[in-house]
C-alpha cells in the first residue's frame, strides 16, 4: 500500500498529475475500509466512517466543513460521472485552485463552492491512511485482507512473469 499512497504524493506534489492525484486520494477511504472490514469489501457506509475516523477531524473545525457524506459524494461525482458536482452535496462543486496560481486557498467558500488545495487534500488522505495502516498492523482482518491487496512485485511474480516489475 506504501507504493500507492507514494504514487498519490508524487502525483499531487512533484509530477502535477492532479486528476490523477485526486482519483488516488478518493479510492483511499475505499481501500482502508475494505482493508478493515471482515469480508474484505467496501461500501459507501464504510467509506463514510473511515473518513469520520481518519480524516475528518482536519476538516470539520470551523464554519467550512467537509463531511464524510460530502467527501464521498464528492469521490462518486468524480470517479463516476467526471465532475465535481454531485446533486446531494453540500455545495455547489468543488473546486480545487492549481498550485503555483497567484493564490493558495484550502478549506474557504469561494460563492456557493468548497475550494480544497489539492497537494494539502491528498497529503491529508495519505498521511491519514499512513497513520491507520500503523495502527492496524498485526491485527485482523487487516493482516488478511492485506495479502490479497495489489503490489507491486519487483522482481516478477512466479510463475506469471519472472525478471520485471509486476503489479498484481
């Protein structure tokens, strides 16, 4: 899981692959709460309460609020549907200022729209899982449910494809 909360970083900080970054930064709740879970899946229930327990509390100080309901409507409109405008959201959109840009601006309305940064959101959600998956090491169903999760292998994975990186 390392190697693919890496990839969201690098996405959001270094390479500027926002969409992409953004994409990893959503699934991550879904990952953790399957990862949690006894029968190794996800749902919207279980998204909601991992983001309640893991990264809400960065973002429910104060008058701008992002909820877990919001957040996973949020991951629904734009992993779905490729908007950030979801019909049931507590906003208008979503919307998320390039950085580099003459502002920076995290948790404000701007109008009727919630204005996220998107290195500080998806550092938010890695860090979050960072911090789960230390807490969670050595339990179940979490050690179960983690050696079926996707790695990158590598040296390969016998007997598929032997002497290169493999992601399975």
């Amino acid at each position: 899981m390392e190697d693919f909360l890496n990839q969201v970083d690098l996405a959001a900080n270094t390479a500027g692959l926002y969409f992409l970054a953004l994409a990893g930064a959503l699934v991550i709740p879904d990952i953790c709460g399957a990862l949690e879970s006894p029968d190794g899946i996800t749902n919207g229930a279980r998204y909601i309460a991992w983001f309640i327990a893991n990264v809400a509390p960065k973002y429910s100080a104060g008058l701008v609020q992002l909820s877990g309901e919001d957040c996973y409507r949020f991951r629904c409109s734009f992993l779905h549907q490729g908007t950030t405008v979801h019909p049931k959201a507590s906003y208008t959109r979503i919307i998320f200022l390039e950085p580099g840009g003459p502002i920076m601006g995290h948790m404000n309305i701007l109008n009727d729209a919630l204005n996220l940064d998107i290195p500080t959101f998806c550092h938010d959600m890695t860090d979050a899982a960072r911090n789960w998956m230390a807490s969670q090491t050595g339990t179940e169903p979490y050690e179960s449910n983690r050696k079926v999760f996707v790695t990158r292998y590598p040296e390969g994975l016998a007997p598929y494809a032997v002497g290169m990186p493999v992601i399975s």
